[in-house]
C-alpha cells in the first residue's frame, strides 16, 4: 500500500494535474491514516471539481477522523446537497450524533431507512438519538428493532436492559443483559447493573458475585468497588474488604480506592488507619473523584482527633442502597464546624447504576463500534 502511495506521488511530482492520481492517492491517504495530506489533496480537487458529490464525502470522513465534526457536518451536508446517497446521509447522521444534534441526526438516519428498511445500525442510532432527548418509549421501539435485524447488537441490547432497569421493569431488564453477556462475556457493564439490581432486591450472595465479575473484566471500575464496599460492611465481612482494596491497591495506586479503604477503617473505629488512607487518597488527586474538599476535612478532623488522642466508635448502620441519578451523584453536604461528613458521605454512598459518562465516553465506543 505504501508503494501505491509513493508512486502516485511521484507521477503528482511530474503531473500535478493529473486529477485521477490525485484522486486515487486522496483514498489510499484517508485509507492509512494520513488525514492532513488527504485533506490538502481533497481540498484541492474540489477546487476544480465543486460539484463533484464523493470529493467532500471523502473530505468529511477526513474531518471525522480529525474529530472536527463541524467541518465534516459541512461536506456531508453539501455531499448529500449534491447527491442523497444512503452512505452520504448515515455518515451525516453519525457526526450529528458526536454533535447532540439529536432531531437532524434521526432524519439523516430516515432518509436512509426510506432506501434500506433493514439497517439494523440505522435503528440503533435512532434509539440513541431518541435515548438522549428523554423519549423512552420511541428509544425502546428502536433499539428492539436493532436486535430483530441483529440478534448480536450487543450495544442495543444492554440499553434496552439499562430503560427497563430504570422503568422498574427488573425481569426485563436482567434478561436484556443475561443477552449481552451470551453475546460477549466480557462485558463488564452488564455484570456490574445485574449486580445492583441482584442488591437491590436483596440477593447479596449473587450482587457479590456480579461486581467480583466485574472486577474481573474492568479492574479499574470504582463503581463496582463502592457498591461491594456497601455490601460488605453492611454483611460485617470488613476482612474480605479490606483485602479486595489491598490487594488492587498493591498493583496500583488510586485515589477513590484508597478513600473508599479509609471509610472501611472508619466504620471499624481504626482512627490511625483512617487517617492514613484519607492522606493517601489526596496524595492521588488525578484518581480521586470524591469532592476533594470533603476530603480534605475529612482528613484535617481526623487529624484533629488524633492529635487530642481521641478514640472513634466504629459505626454501627450503613445507610441504605438508594437509587440517585447521576446528577445527583456529587450531592454531599458538610459541616463546615467539624469538617466531618453530615452522617455519611453522600456522595460515597450514592449508587450508580450505569457506566456512561455520559454521553462522552460511552457514547463515543457504541457509535465507533457500531460504525
């Protein structure tokens, strides 16, 4: 491949007007990875060729991978202008959905489904689309479509699974993940939902085995480690604990692991241990996502208490699972006088039912995977 790009540039070098060269050489560019170079040759082709349709379908896909989703909403617009294609319309459609343009980006993805009724990728996007303006019903008729035309969407699947589970609708919702898991199993965000709702209803034995399956497969999800912290101590089994944290603590340092090993010491009343992991904790700012300045009172009180060589009772209740939204996670108030926590940590004992991030990370791996 290399050597079809080095001898077309050599017949550039001696014809720069050859346009086909040009042309050929723009693809094999975008093809390997040489954005900026494709670009320049596009741009350059479309100067004498502005009403040639593929030119800026090919410079938007340039800009998509350059991840300047504006530019490339641009050439699909004018690609599509010049000629609606099915391709030309799907690949608007998906830089519409990298912008939030959640309303333009479900017509792009009709006007591909007036030609092709049975593009499963189309209906998942239009349940991505309908996901992200709140219209759950519309989202669910979507995504199920995806899974009728593609038994194997395992993206589809586990957003069913996260609607139902958020509709109280359990069954449903453990199903649709019982079915991302056959698809792949691996899939650490199913073990993780199955695992909170295996909590909520009361059946610890399978959540503990759900998030341990998680942990597995995603070592570095702090969500799983919160949830298995609640369950453990509210079961008095403070051992196992402390030597699931240690042990993930040994392979590497985090900041949320270690506050979460300083609230297990704490509710035990090992004031020293506490103190120490609240230190460790903020000597991790990258990997602490607790409010710092809770824990940075947490930290000085505690300090405080020591220092008066007081003792700390080991609590006695952990408050109970409750579901939040994820707004709502970072909702933890404090004393200001005492620098302690208002009863607990709220945001440490929020629940967190779901991975997205939302809409950023997560969103970017379902719809680069489904590209």
């Amino acid at each position: 491949m290399d050597k079809d790009i080095e001898s077309l540039q050599q017949i550039l070098k001696s014809d720069p007007s050859n346009f086909q060269a040009r042309r050929e050489l723009s693809i094999l560019l975008v093809n390997n990875g040489f954005n900026e170079e494709a670009e320049g040759n596009l741009k350059y082709l479309i100067k004498y060729f502005p009403d040639d349709a593929e030119l800026y379908y090919n410079l938007g896909i340039v800009y998509e991978k350059l991840k300047n989703f504006q530019k490339a909403k641009t050439c699909y617009e004018k690609a599509v202008e010049l000629s609606p294609q099915e391709d030309f319309y799907y690949n608007l459609g998906d830089v519409l959905v990298e912008l939030k343009e959640w309303d333009e980006a479900i017509k792009a993805f009709r006007k591909v489904l007036e030609t092709d009724s049975g593009d499963g990728n189309c209906y998942f996007n239009l349940g991505l689309c309908y996901f992200n303006k709140d219209e759950k019903n519309l989202a669910l008729d979507n995504f199920q479509k995806a899974v009728n035309i593609n038994p194997k969407d395992v993206f589809a699947y586990f957003y069913l699974g996260y609607i139902y589970q958020n509709d109280g609708l359990t069954n449903f919702a453990i199903e649709s993940y019982q079915k991302v898991l056959e698809i792949s199993p691996d899939y650490s965000w199913a073990y993780f939902n199955l695992g909170s709702i295996a909590f909520r209803n009361g059946n610890i034995e399978e959540a503990k085995n759900y998030l341990q399956k998680t942990l597995e497969y995603n070592p570095n999800d702090i969500e799983a480690y919160k949830l298995l912290v609640k369950i453990c101590l509210k079961e008095g089994e403070t051992e196992e604990i402390l030597e699931i944290l240690h042990t993930s603590l040994e392979k590497e340092e985090n900041g949320d692991l270690y506050y979460c090993l300083a609230r297990v010491y704490k509710y035990i009343g090992d004031l020293e241990k506490y103190c120490d992991n609240l230190a460790r904790a903020l000597k991790n700012p990258y990997t602490l996502t607790f409010q710092h300045n809770i824990v940075e009172q947490e930290f000085h009180a505690t300090q405080e208490k020591l220092n008066r060589r007081e003792g700390i009772a080991p609590e006695t209740e952990i408050e109970e699972y409750e579901e939040e939204s994820v707004d709502e996670e970072n909702s933890g108030e404090t004393d200001e006088n005492t620098g302690e926590d208002s009863e607990e940590n709220e945001e440490f004992d929020n629940s967190i039912e779901d991975y997205e991030e939302n809409g950023e990370e997560d969103s970017e791996i379902i719809t680069d995977e489904e590209e």
